[in-house]
C-alpha cells in the first residue's frame, strides 16, 4: 500500500498535541472516533469528506461531525434509506476518560 501524503511525522503530532495541552490543560485530550458509524457517514448521498466542528455542552467538549460533498459543502437533512435525517453526529468518546496512557501523543514522550 502506497504511503499517505496526509502522513506526517510521529514528532510533529507528538509536538502538536504537546502545544494543545499545554495551551488548554483542562481541555479534552483527544477524541476517539468509531468507524463504524464513519462508514455510515460515508452512504450519505454525495459524501467526499467530513467535517468536525467543535462545540460546548454545558461546559464540555464536544465534537459534532457533519458529511461533506465535492462542493465542500456541509451535507445536511440527507435522505438515507428513504428517511430525511439530520446529517449531524456525534459519536466520539472523549479523553480523558477514554485515553491511551501509553501513547507518546498523550504523553509527549517518543517511543
């Protein structure tokens, strides 16, 4: 399989995520995403992309995510399965609680 050109360097996430959290230490970490309902994002009629737009709930991080097609616009009220639904998401589990302890993007350290 041919190398992503969206990858980039374990040090340069590594530094990125270290900046967030010293910028925003009582901030959410991270967000674990399930695939699952991604693939179910990706039968949206159109759906080249995704969007992420960050969002509070009463104090709390939050993530909400949004299919996007060719024109870079939002796809939103989509018919799936002959049922109009909203087109917006939320299905990403924060850290903390759900962290990797071990991972050098939460702890700043390379492996």
């Amino acid at each position: 399989m041919p190398e992503s050109p969206y990858l980039i360097p374990l040090q340069t996430a590594v530094n990125w995520t270290t900046a967030w959290r010293n910028a925003h230490t009582n901030s959410i970490k991270a967000f674990k995403i399930n695939i699952a309902e991604v693939n179910d994002m990706l039968k949206e009629a159109g759906t080249t992309s995704i969007r992420l737009y960050f969002g509070l709930d009463n104090g709390v991080e939050k993530l909400a995510l949004v299919a996007v097609n060719a024109n870079g616009q939002d796809i939103i009220n989509p018919t799936v399965g002959g049922v109009v639904i909203s087109g917006t998401y939320d299905f990403c589990d924060p850290c903390p609680p759900t962290c990797d302890p071990n991972s050098p993007l939460l702890t700043g350290q390379m492996p």
